[in-house]
C-alpha cells in the first residue's frame, strides 16, 4: 500500500471525501487518480469525477491585488499634490501601465485635465473595483457578476481553467489495510484447496489489452480483397496474372494496337534488352490468323493495311495492361467454348513521368464476360450491378474507342465529395475479328472491363497524392492504424 492510499483511507474513515483537491491541496490529480483506481479495483472505495471550471489571475492581475489597479494608483499619484501630476511625470512614476491608467482614470470619472496636469476630479477617494474584484476570484475562483467578469476577461486579467478533482466515499471492502489478492488459480492452489480462503483479484473487463506490434495490410491490399470477394461473389474465376513480362504478340498484337501505334514507343512502354525477344507462340494458325487481320484485314476486318513484322510482335515487353492476360485465357477458351467470367487485378508497367496522380507502376482491374448472344445493354446492366456492390449507385457512359473492342464505353461515377463526375473505368465488346481468329465462335460475345485499384483506394481513404500511398514517402504509421474497407452489406 502506498502512502497516499493510506492516507486516503485513514480521511476517508472519518467522513467522505467531497473534493480531494481540498482534502490533498499539495498532491498532482494524476496521482490521486491513480491510487483511487487502484483502490477502487479492490472494491475498497467508490468515486466521482468532479469537473469545474474555474477563473485564476493573470501576472498582471496578481500585481493589481498586491499594489491597486492602474487606475487607482494613477489617482493615488494625482492627489498626492494639490497642484495634481504633469503629464510628463506619469510614465516615470508608472511606467507602461501609466496610459491605460489615464484612460480608465478618465472613464470611471476619478480624474481629469488641466493643462498640462492631471487632477482629482472626485471629492474622496473612490474604492478599487478592480482590484476587489480580483481579490474575490483568487480567492473563489469566479465573480457573481458576469458582465464584470467578462470585462477582466477582455482585458487579459484572467484565464479560464479546468479543476479536476474526485469525491469519495467508501466500499463494500473498505479496510485500513490492504488484503493481498491473487491474481492467478495455480495447480498447487487447487491440490492444496487453498483456493478456498484465498481472495482474487476481480477481473477488470474495461481495461484496454497491451498493444500488439505486428504487421499490417497495405491499404491496396485491403481494397484489392474486396473487390476480388465482389468478383467471387458474382460467379467469376481469377486469371493467372504472374507473368509480368510479355511479347508484343500479346501484349499489343492479339489486341490490334497497330505496331506503328504510339503506345509502342519507348516513351511509354518499357522494353527488355536481355534476351530482347521471344520464340514464336505454338499455336501457328492463331499467329498467322493475326498476321492476316493486321496486314491484310480477315474475319470482317478491312485490317491496317501495312507490312506486318513478325521481329516486332516478338519483343519482350513489360506488359501495359491486363488485357494481355485476358487474350491468353480467351484463347484457351477457344478449346472448349462456353459461357465464362473471369477477373484479374495486378501490377501493369507504363514509362510516364511521376506525379501526384500518376505511377510508371499501377494496378489494373480487370474483368472478362464470355456468353453467347451478349449485347451493349447486358454490358451495361452489368457494370450497373457491379459498381453498386462496391457502394457506386450513379454512373455514366461515354463512347470511346479502343483498338480491340467495339463499342467501347467509358465509365464515370458521381463522387459527391469532389461534387463533379470523375472517370473510374474503360469497357467494351471484344471485336469479332479479334475473338474469331482463335477460334471462338461468332455468336459467343466477350464483355470487357478495367478500372484503376490505385484511385478508389484514394477515394476511400481522403489521398490527393499517389505518393501517399505508394513510394517511399508513404506514412507506415497511415498503413498500420487505417482500418480495412467494409463496403455496405445491403449491396454486396
């Protein structure tokens, strides 16, 4: 048992405690709490918490109680002499105090001037409101008078401040003296029946665990888990994304992005030296199928009409996009045509100068629709249901164009914070020219669709700077305290 508990106990035997900062003026309120709640645990006491507010003086205002206000020493000065002070002496006898003491001299009536002189402007000598007034709240802490008080208030002669104290009264186990509590049942206790006199600890079901250091999900992480339970959700199978360098073929031929096409340049797309190209994929009528589409137009394509390089489509690239890896899984879909979902999210690799919104690494949402007879509306019905699951019920369709599909659609979504439309995804029908060539046949349509992970991530979690979320100015401390996602439980 500490002191302070013993003493606590010892007042506390005579009558109840009704404000311990009165009862132990010298002691901090930290301490009183804490030999209180030790107390209290062992059911040795009960207490409250008592909070006022209080008023306490300012330096200033504890040198007006000792020596009068400015004011009333000004006129103490002026009736010192029949002739009444020069104007000239009044900051050599009161320094800077001296003018605010003319001016509430004159306001209050108790002087006024003569020349160059001030004199007394009352026949006796009035009492010193101001200093009374402070007298009374050091003393009590606080003033009847309200308006009087705000007026010390306005000009800085008192504070407001919080006292913290606590009553108390006693418990259904008070004693002068601590018993000794067992906090533990041991096997000896219960061999020896022990248990049976001894008295334990009660439980304390309020007290927070000690904080465990562990590792944390990235909040990319986080989201990425909620909208692979949405695709799970809506029937969809998760395509094999690991393979994150990938020939031109692939990476833009199957696709049709025209190999004099700008996103085949250096400055955006980022090359392999070593090897610097690949070997020719197994499938040789797949591959001479997209020869013909680009060089000579095949399956209802006029094609692009130039001399196709075989060199070109074999360069190793660090894939720009997802969609890459759809073109794959719907080629091994050719084997065995039937109605499919599939989904990837992964890293895809662009070579565009960094800033606030944009990464030369990001991930890419991807989701891929296989059925026959699939039309515009069914595309758009679904993004509808889609985007509600994620908690987006207000979209938009913009015609676009992409070189694989046709129609294509871009996607905006109402964010109600920014109070503005913004873009949050790309979709369209695969091309029959593109779908036929690997064998798919012509009444099976492809839905495809992509969003960025990066800017829902911002949305969700209030980021205007990519680098606050990826890069080496990210905030750990931001990744391990941010909770993860819960997207309503009425859409998903």
């Amino acid at each position: 048992m500490s002191e302070l508990q013993l003493q606590i106990l010892r007042v506390l035997d005579k009558a109840p405690i009704t404000d311990t900062s009165v009862t132990f003026p010298e002691v901090e309120t930290s301490a009183v709490q804490a030999a209180l709640s030790s107390l209290t645990a062992r059911s040795m006491v009960l207490f409250k918490i008592i909070d006022k507010e209080s008023w306490t003086l300012t330096p200033e205002a504890e040198e007006i109680v000792e020596k009068g206000s400015h004011e009333y020493r000004l006129l103490e000065e002026v009736t010192k002499s029949l002739d009444g002070l020069k104007l000239a002496e009044v900051p050599k006898l009161l320094g800077t105090a001296g003018k605010l003491g003319q001016l509430r001299a004159f306001k209050n009536g108790w002087v006024k001037k003569d020349g160059d002189k001030l004199v007394s402007a009352v026949s006796s000598k009035p009492q010193d409101i101001t200093a009374n007034e402070l007298l009374v709240i050091k003393d009590t802490g606080s003033l009847p008078d309200a308006k009087q008080l705000n007026e010390l208030k306005k000009r800085k002669l008192v504070t407001k401040i919080k006292k913290l104290s606590y009553s108390v009264e006693k418990g259904s186990e008070f004693a002068l003296e601590i018993k000794k509590l067992e906090t533990d049942l041991t096997p000896d206790m219960i061999q020896s029946g022990l248990w049976k006199t001894a008295t334990f600890k009660p439980y304390n079901f309020n007290a927070e665990g000690a904080i465990t250091f562990s590792g944390a999900l990235h909040p990319l992480n986080k989201v990425r888990e909620e909208f692979r339970q949405i695709f799970f959700a809506m029937g969809f199978t998760e395509m094999a994304t690991n393979q994150f360098v990938e020939t031109g073929f692939w990476n833009f031929d199957t696709l049709f992005v025209p190999q004099q096409h700008p996103a085949r340049d250096l400055q955006d797309t980022f090359y392999i030296s070593d090897p610097a190209v690949a070997d020719k994929p197994e499938d040789e009528t797949y591959w001479e199928n997209i020869h013909k589409v680009h060089e000579e137009g095949a399956f209802g394509s006029i094609g692009y009409r130039y001399p196709w390089s075989a060199d070109e489509s074999l360069r190793l690239v660090l894939r720009t996009h997802t969609t890459a890896v759809s073109s794959r899984v719907l080629h091994q879909l050719a084997k065995d045509p039937k109605p499919s979902r599939f989904f990837s999210i992964d890293r895809v690799f662009r070579n565009e100068a960094v800033d606030a919104t944009h990464l030369a690494e990001f991930h890419q949402i991807e989701g891929v629709i296989a059925d026959y007879d699939l039309t515009l509306g069914d595309l758009i019905g679904f993004m509808d249901r889609f985007f509600k699951r994620m908690g987006v019920d207000k979209l938009r369709f913009k015609p676009a164009y992409n070189p694989y599909t046709e129609p294509s659609m871009e996607i905006f979504a109402w964010h109600a914070g920014l109070n503005k439309w913004i873009e949050i995804g790309n979709s369209g029908m695969f091309r029959p020219e593109m779908l036929e060539s690997m064998g798919l046949p012509k009444d099976l349509r492809v839905h495809g669709f992509g969003l960025s992970l990066e800017r829902p991530t911002m949305i969700k979690y209030k980021l205007s700077n990519i680098r606050e979320l990826v890069g080496h100015k990210v905030n750990l401390d931001f990744i391990e305290n941010n909770p993860a996602v819960r997207l309503d439980e009425e859409l998903v």
